[in-house]
C-alpha cells in the first residue's frame, strides 16, 4: 500500500505531466483559430495594405488565418491598448509602429515602453521626402532651399502633417541643424498638406511616398531623408539628405517611419517562435516583396534578436528631434 507522501507526489508529478501534455498541445495545435493583427492607423492608407499584404501572407504560412483589424484614434494609442487587453496567447499580434512604440512613451503620454513587448520581425519602412512644387524657382535643391529660408526667416509656411507627429520632427531636425526657421502648418493628413502645397498655399513641405506617388508630376524632390539607398527608387533617384548633410543627425531608422510587429509580453515561447518563423517565412516570398515594395516600402530584414539593439538609438535619436521641435517654436515665437 502506498503511503500517503508517496501517492500525493506522484499524483502532483502526473497532473505536472497532463499540464506539460496540454501546453505541448496546445502549441502543437497553434493556430487553432484566426489570428488578429492590430493596427494602428486607418484602412485607406498604403501602411494598412503593406500590414494586411504580410499578414495574409504570414496566415497562409500558418496555414490559417491572420486578420487585420484597425483601431485608429489617440496617435496609435487605441490600437495598442485593445491589443493589450487580450490574453498573452500568441492570437493577438501588434503593429509596433514607431508613433505608440516609441514616441508617445518617450513624450510621457503611455505606460509601456518598447521593452514591454515580444518582438516579432521587422515588418517594414518608409522614407519621408522634402518636397517643393514642380515649378518652384526660388531654389533649386535642398542647399538653396536651405539659404532661401536662411534669408526669409519665418516667412515661409511648410507642413509635414501633424504637429508633433514624426515627419514634423524630420523636419524641424533639419532646420535646427541649419539654423532655419519656416512656419510649421499642420494638417491631419501629409496628403493635405501637398494638396496645399500644390495650391500655392505652403511654399515647401515634407511628404509619404503615397502622397508623393498620387501627386508625382507636380512635385520636386529636393531630398530623401534617409540614408538608406533603397529609398532613392521610390522618389525617382533623388538625392539622399546626407549627400548634402553628411553630419545629419537622424540616421538609419531614426528618419523614418517603420513598424516592428509585437505580441504581449507572456506570450508562450514555442508560440512565439511558430509566429515569427511565419512572418518570415510570409516577407522572403517574392510576390509580397514586390507588392509591398511597389507602395513605397522597404523591408530592412531586421530579425527579432536585433530589437533592442536597433530600436534603442533610435529612442535616443528621437529625443534630440523632440529637443528640435521645442527649438522650432522657441525661434519663430523671437521673430
């Protein structure tokens, strides 16, 4: 007969192996329903369709189905806080762009940090442009333009769509760099913006592939701010900022607009892995390469052990933008 110590240890040890069983399971059966990509912003934009094209693609790797859904409002914010509230169990992903990830914490307005999440893979990237009308004869490039406002400080209206947001703080970097001053203009929308700009309204602004592409023939570029060379195609093969101002300080993914693809922190690890060798494996096909390259973005090809060390500069980077858009203001308001 066996004693009461021993049956309760075997009995703890067979119920450790049904709970191990079941996990094993479970991980084995994953994905045994949809799973939901969370998205940031709204459907009518090219982000949206490069997001749905990998996770279409990364649902068929699976052999499921990965949906993505919006939750737009509150800068990115909305979308991380529903994406937050569900369970740590693989079926819920986030698309870490950076607005949530990185700049609403850093400017005190989220509770989590980048270093809160599972990263995933790098998803993809999308350099901004500095813009004038096709016409435009008071400069030529981006060094007359540069000595242009050099010369008519404030006098000049420029937007970069809303205030505060990245492009804004692409631009102000620029200016600060170069010690020149031009009024900030925001719109909720770039695409507003060049609508504008075209109009007569804004002498210069700064501008998403999207809205460069549906407005190409009445726009110049006088550079692409980056230094990734890819970025060039999209813009035609202009210059790139740093051809003009190699000691610009926003560099790599410090310059542009990108997204990480996250899960809750919890998330099982076996489940992690199955995730990310799916997006992988869904963003080295050649048809959604192309595709999502032909709306204007770069797969950098960033793998989830790079996170911290590729998404911690750009943190840094970012608070000297910030550090410029409070120069920016400080400089009109002495005019």
């Amino acid at each position: 007969m066996l004693s009461l110590t021993t049956h309760l240890i075997r009995t703890a040890a067979a119920g450790a192996l049904a709970v191990s069983g079941g996990l094993a399971m479970a991980a084995d059966d994953f994905p045994s329903r949809p799973i939901t990509h969370v998205f940031p912003w709204g459907t009518s934009s090219p982000t949206f369709a490069a997001s749905q094209m990998i996770a279409t693609a990364m649902g068929e790797e699976l052999g499921g189905k990965v949906n993505t859904v919006s939750r737009t409002g509150a800068s990115g914010m909305n979308a991380f806080k529903s994406a937050l509230a569900e369970p740590a169990d693989g079926y819920t992903t986030i698309d870490g762009y950076l607005a949530p990830l990185v700049i609403a914490p850093m400017n005190g307005n989220a509770d989590h940090t980048y270093k809160d999440f599972i990263p995933l893979h790098f998803a993809v990237s999308n350099a901004f442009a500095i813009v004038s009308r096709a016409d435009e004869d008071r400069w030529s490039d981006l060094p007359s333009l540069i000595e242009y406002l050099r010369a008519n400080p404030g006098k000049t209206r420029y937007s970069a769509g809303p205030d505060v947001a990245l492009p804004h703080m692409v631009a102000a970097m620029v200016m600060q760099h170069n010690d020149t001053k031009s009024r900030h203009i925001p719109y909720s929308a770039i695409a507003d913006g060049i609508k504008d700009l075209r109009g007569g309204i804004l002498d210069w602004a700064v501008t998403t592939p999207g809205a460069y592409k549906a407005n190409e023939t009445h726009l110049r570029v006088e550079a692409v701010v980056t230094d990734a060379n890819d970025a060039q195609t999209w813009y035609g093969g202009a210059p790139l900022i740093h051809n003009y101002m190699p000691d610009y300080p926003l560099k790599g993914l410090g310059s542009v607009g990108w997204t990480w693809w996250l899960v809750k922190a919890g998330t099982p690890a076996d489940v992690v892995q199955e995730l990310r060798d799916a997006q992988w494996a869904a963003m080295q096909r050649d048809d959604v390469r192309q595709k999502v390259m032909d709306l204007g973005f770069v797969m950098n090809g960033y793998t989830a052990d790079e996170y911290d060390e590729v998404v911690g500069p750009v943190e840094s980077m970012l608070e000297a933008a910030n550090h410029a858009l409070a120069w920016e203001k400080q400089a009109l308001e002495g005019l």
